[in-house]
C-alpha cells in the first residue's frame, strides 16, 4: 500500500514525542518492521488513537485498512513493515 497522499507524515508523532512507544520510529528513509508483539501491545493501540486526529474521511479510510493489514499480519504470524523513500 502506498501513501501518495503524506497522511502518515501528518499523523506520525514527532521522533522526540516520548508518549509515543512505536509510530515515531517509523523511518521516512528505511524500513521499518514490526513483529507481533509489537503489533499487538504497541502498534494498534497507538494506531487506533490516529483517529481521533484524522480531518477527512479519506485519511480514516487510509488507517482502517494499515490497520487491517496490521490485523493481518498479527493473526497469520507475519511482519508489517513501512518503506522509506
């Protein structure tokens, strides 16, 4: 799945917004991969909170289905990983 539109940069936390246990990580230039357990107990739960700061529609869609695929990748064992630029 591709960002054409930059929602995730404007949704991401600050790399030094300490409240932020895993989405600040995120790499704009590399890979970035989660396991299960960080899918689980780090990775939906602050992704779930995106909501609440999403403008359009659009950008809820845009989560629900990172978030499906998340789901995803917990429930069949796999990895999510976001590649940078």
């Amino acid at each position: 799945m591709v960002d054409r539109d930059g929602y995730l940069g404007d949704l991401r936390p600050d790399l030094d917004d300490s409240s932020s246990p895993c989405l600040r990580f995120i790499d704009w230039y590399d890979y970035t991969i989660f396991n299960n357990l960080q899918i689980e107990h780090q990775f939906l739960p602050e992704w779930r909170s995106l909501y609440d700061r999403a403008k359009t529609q659009e950008v809820k869609e845009f989560l629900g289905q990172i978030e499906a695929l998340a789901q995803r990748c917990l429930e069949e064992r796999l990895y999510l990983s976001f590649v940078g630029d």
